[in-house]
C-alpha cells in the first residue's frame, strides 16, 4: 500500500519591516517635546511596537506608560492598543501568566466602552497565547467566544483569521473531521466576501484535511482548484509550489505516478533548497517514485533528506510515513540491515502515535463525562428545589388549619429564623471580608511582581544607556536584586501561602536563575543547593533571598577566571531556632575585582543586621567559604 506523508504548512505572506529598533530610537527623541495627549499615547504605543523585537522588556515599560496615560485622559482605545503591546512583550519574555492577566484586563475595558472590534482582537490574541502555551482546551473557548463576537459585527476578517486557527488545533489533536468543518466554513465565508486568497488557502488546508483523512479524490479536486484561484492571483509563487506538492501526493496515492512526479518535481523547484515540511513531504514522495522507477542512489538520498529533517523537526506523522517507505525501498533494493531498523523505527513512532491518540480520547471522555456529571447536579438540585417548594406548601396548609394553636409557635418560629439569617449573614459577611483580604492581598503581590519586573526594565534601560562602567554594573547589581525578590514574589503567588515562604524550593528557582544568567552549564559550572524541608515568614525570606543573591552572583563573576570550570555549594541547615547557611567556591579566593567595598557587600553587610546575623569570610588558593548564622524570631 503506497504511503501518505501528511502536509502541513499554512499560506504565509513576506513582509518587509522598518529596522524595529533603529524606529523606536527616532521615536524616543519626540518623547521629550510631547504633549501629554492622545498623540503621545499613539507615540508611546509605536515605540512599544518597535521594540517589541528587540527588546520586549522595553516594550513592556513604554506600553505602560501608554496605558497610563491614556487612562488619565480617559481615552480607552489607547488604553488597550498599549495593553496588547505590553502583553506582547510579557510573551515574549515567556511570562504567559502576565500576558494572560493583561488581555483579560484589556477586555474588560473593550467590554466596558462597547468597542466591538478590539473585544473580538483581545480574545483571539488571548487565544492565540493559549495555544502557543500547549493550552489547546483554553485556545478553543477564546477563539469560540471570539469568533461568535465577530459574527454578531460582521467582522468577518477576524472570522476567518479564527477559524484557521481553530483548525490548525483540531488537526494537531488529530481531529481531522473538525478541521475540515471549520475550514470549510471558513472558505464559505471568503466566497461571500470575494477574498479571493482567503479562498486559495482556505482550499489549500480543504485539500491538506482531505489527504489526512484519506480520501485522496477530494484531497485532489479542492488542490487543483486552489492552483486555478491562485494562478489568477500575483506573487502567489510560493503558494503555488506548495499546492503542487500536495496535488503530487494526491496524484501518487491515487496511483498515477507520471502527474505525480511532474507536479512533486515543478513544486519542489519553486520552494528550492529551504528546509519546510512541504519540501521534506515532496523529497518523500519523489524518491519513492525514484525507488520504483529503479533509480535506487537518488531515490534514497531524497528519502535520507526528508528523513533528517523530519526527525530534526520531530514531525511523527512525517517521519512515521518515512520510515515506512524507506523500509519498503530497502526490501526492494535487498539491503536488509537498512530496513530491519526502518521498520523498527516505523513500529516505534506507530506506538507512540497510537499512545497520543489514546491520550487524546482519554481527555475528550473525561471531558464528557465532566459534562455529564455537571448536568445531573443542576438536575439534583432543581429536584430538591421543588422538594423544598412542596415541603413549604405543605407546612403552610398545615399552620393555616392550626393558625390559632400555632400563633404562639409561628411567632417564636419567626424569631428563631431571624436569628438564624442574622448568623448566617454574618458569617457570609464574615467569609466574603476573608476572602476578598485573600483576594486584596493575591491582586497585591501580582502587581507587586509586575511592578518589579518594570522596575528591572528600567534598570535595565538605564544599564544600556550609560557608558560608565561603575555605573553599569550598579545598575546590573540592582537589576540582579530585583530579579531575585521578583522570584520571591512569584513564588508566592504561586504556591498561595502569603505569609511563610517554601525556602528551598524559592533557592531552588533561584539557582535555576543563576545557571542561566551566568551560562552555568556552558562554563562547565556545577551549582548545587542542599537545602531541608523549611518555610520561613517573607520578613526572614526577602533579606536572606538578597544576601544569598548578592554572595551567589559575587562567586559566579569572580571566582572563576579564564573560562575555568568549578563548583559552588549553597547549603542551609536548621539547629533549633537556629539557622545556618554556608555558600562556598573551589575558586581562586578573593580578588582585585571582588572589592569588600563595593556595593553588592555594603548589601549584604546591611540585611545580615537586619537579620541580627554572625557574618564571616575565608578565603584561600582554594576557594571562599562565607557563612551565615543567625536565630530565628519565634514566629518565623
């Protein structure tokens, strides 16, 4: 049975942009001559636009600032456009929690002044976060309630920029029908609205969706007829190598193999030697045919390429209908060690592709079964509902038959049942009051880390403006500060628990941090932290978090000269209320450059008082040992 390489590429356009931060620069040098109006909230906007490339965490600081401004002059679509550019650059700087809370936070504006159009943007770049986050559940449900906004405002270029993307996560779960669902709606749409490339890529996916399914007729008649669209449209060279390949597959599956090879050999042509998916399919398909024809050496050296780039881009489907066809071409050639592992390979990837989809349908039952369960609880509870409505009229009947005998009991029945709201509204009040204090106090370390990742831009802004080098490495010893209370900050957002830290689990992170600022691994470093199970009150953890920073970053830049390997250790134990951290080096012992003079050892002299703690350094031709001892406060 021939084999199907599964195609998988989208019509891209090619862009041509202004240099981003040579723009943002010339943009800058109005900020200073501005008025403080909508105009500047526009500028701010652009140069967070601009920088977004280069520097995200600039474009987070002028997005703000943009925001900021345009909520002082009440002008919200400004407000928003600056929020989409902050939550930008928190992707890009891989903070997706921050970039999540800030399109929430932008929406909520596009909701409350009505503006349609940025509601339905908001919601699809919310989704498009989730999807890049391996968050497909999430994805779906913003694209859904993005694309039933659209609908409702004809805005039907985000309809059909959403439904491709919807498509794109049911093709990756496997769900090749739903793809071609929404595909198909997507090309009804652009038919109706005379988008004529919009037509020829959403016929492109019809044709890719049909040939995951295998039914390669289909598969064949929509790629031939998104060629004829996108031959009556310029500069769509590329999409139409991309259609060839696919209408060469279709072609092969099908068993006409002289259409194939012409269509597989004029689209590989045009992509020319670029690496991409569609190439490495079209190298498949035309080396099987080289293998049948007899043409064994070229056949599979086209086989080996796609083969390589397959695997180095870990396309299962690919690499699973590659194996299996260069086994078969290894069968015909008679070299039997090179299918035996091919077709181990083949069985390997089939396992796991089979283990996915098992995963997959695991999750969807579960979800169903969520689902149902959800709807037997509404049920249960409208039963007991009209149970209680029906116990009441019975109960009223009841003291009406009685009214005389029962006055007495009536009355003290209704003092009782005040009482009782009374209780219960005051524990309601009681329970709202606690948790909107959990909620205060959550909403304050978020922002508390927002804020300290701003203040670390503007450190670093101000570190990359200056050309005085005591100045700078202040600035990066500050920066590094920041950093290290910022992961305080984080983790206690994280974990939920305010007040007590998880101490090793923050040196942890903190540890992490340092290996990769520093390109530990690279350098041949070996940090280690030995650390027992210990929480200690945020009043303890801050100064003691920027003491061990301060220590850990003096030993990473000045212990280890000449690209020399070594190792630092961080150990932490506990004796009573007693608490004991040594942080030592095999490095060459202190230096000209670690001056006990400078600021990072002004810091830690000044919060080892404030930790009422025993501070001592020695130091040798075999490295520096520096310990900490103080006692615990009884509540820490």
């Amino acid at each position: 049975m021939p084999f199907k390489l599964l195609i998988t590429l989208f019509l891209t356009l090619s862009v041509a942009q202004v240099s981003g931060q040579g723009k943002a620069d010339s943009l800058k040098n109005r900020l200073s001559v501005s008025r403080s109006d909508t105009n500047k909230v526009w500028l701010l906007r652009d140069i967070a636009y601009y920088s977004l490339s280069e520097y995200p965490d600039s474009s987070v600081y002028f997005g703000m600032r943009g925001a900021t401004l345009a909520r002082s002059l009440g002008f919200t679509r400004g407000e928003i456009r600056n929020l989409y550019q902050v939550a930008l650059g928190y992707e890009r700087q891989e903070l997706a929690d921050s970039a999540v809370q800030i399109y929430k936070r932008a929406i909520h504006l596009a909701e409350a002044s009505q503006d349609g159009k940025a509601k339905v943007d908001m919601l699809s770049s919310l989704g498009v976060s989730f999807y890049y986050s391996g968050n497909f559940p999430d994805a779906v449900r913003y694209y859904s309630q993005a694309y039933t906004a659209a609908d409702s405002l004809g805005y039907f270029d985000q309809q059909g920029y959403i439904l491709n993307n919807m498509g794109v996560i049911y093709r990756m779960q496997g769900q090749y029908e739903k793809a071609l669902e929404v595909y198909t709606k997507s090309l009804r749409l652009k038919e109706q609205h005379g988008d004529r490339g919009g037509v020829v890529n959403s016929l492109y996916n019809i044709g890719l969706a049909y040939s995951f399914l295998e039914q390669f007729e289909r598969s064949l008649e929509a790629l031939l007829r998104a060629r004829e669209e996108a031959k009556l449209l310029e500069g769509t060279e590329l999409d139409l190598a991309n259609i060839d390949v696919g209408i060469g597959v279709a072609y092969y599956n099908l068993g006409h193999l002289k259409e194939a090879r012409t269509f597989l050999e004029s689209g590989l042509m045009d992509l020319g030697e670029k690496e991409s998916y569609t190439r490495a399919a079209g190298l498949g398909y035309l080396g099987a045919l080289d293998v049948e024809d007899g043409f064994h050496q070229s056949g599979f050296a086209k086989i080996d390429e796609a083969y390589r780039y397959a695997k180095k881009a870990n396309r299962l489907e690919l690499l699973l209908q590659i194996s299996r066809e260069r086994a078969l071409a290894a069968d015909k050639a008679g070299n039997e060690a090179l299918a035996a592992s091919s077709w181990r390979a083949y069985s390997s990837l089939a396992d796991s592709l089979r283990s996915r989809d098992l995963r997959q349908l695991r999750e969807e039952m579960q979800a169903r079964f969520e689902l149902k369960d959800k709807e037997m609880t509404i049920v249960g509870q409208q039963w007991k509902i009209e149970h209680e409505l029906s116990r009441n009229r019975r109960m009223l009947a009841a003291a009406l038959v009685f009214l005389l005998f029962a006055l007495v009991c009536g009355v003290l029945a209704v003092m009782l049942r005040k009482r009782a709201t009374q209780l219960k509204l005051a524990v309601a009040a009681k329970d709202k009051a606690l948790s909107d204090n959990e909620l205060l106090i959550r909403e304050m370390h978020h922002r508390t880390k927002n804020n300290l990742q701003l203040l670390r831009s503007v450190f670093n802004l101000h570190r990359r403006g200056t050309q005085n080098e005591d100045a700078r490495n202040v600035l990066q010893s500050g920066s590094e500060s920041v950093e290290a209370i910022g992961l305080l900050h984080h983790h206690l957002y994280r974990q939920g628990d305010f007040r007590k830290v998880d101490i090793c689990a923050y040196l942890d992170e903190l540890v992490n941090y340092f290996k990769r600022a520093f390109s530990l691994q690279e350098r041949g470093i070996d940090f280690q932290l030995v650390c027992p199970e210990l929480k200690l009150d945020i009043d303890v953890a801050i100064p003691l978090g920027i003491v061990i920073n301060e220590l850990s970053t003096n030993a990473l830049k000045y212990a280890f000269q000449d690209d020399s390997s070594g190792r630092i250790l961080l150990q932490i134990n506990q004796e009573g209320n007693h608490l004991n951290l040594i942080l030592s080096d095999n490095g060459r012992g202190f230096g000209h450059e670690s001056s006990e003079n400078g600021t990072g050892s002004k810091l830690v002299e000044l919060f080892s008082k404030k930790l009422g703690a025993n501070l001592s350094r020695t130091s040798d031709e075999n490295g520096t040992l520096v310990r900490l001892e103080f006692e615990l406060p009884p509540d820490a």
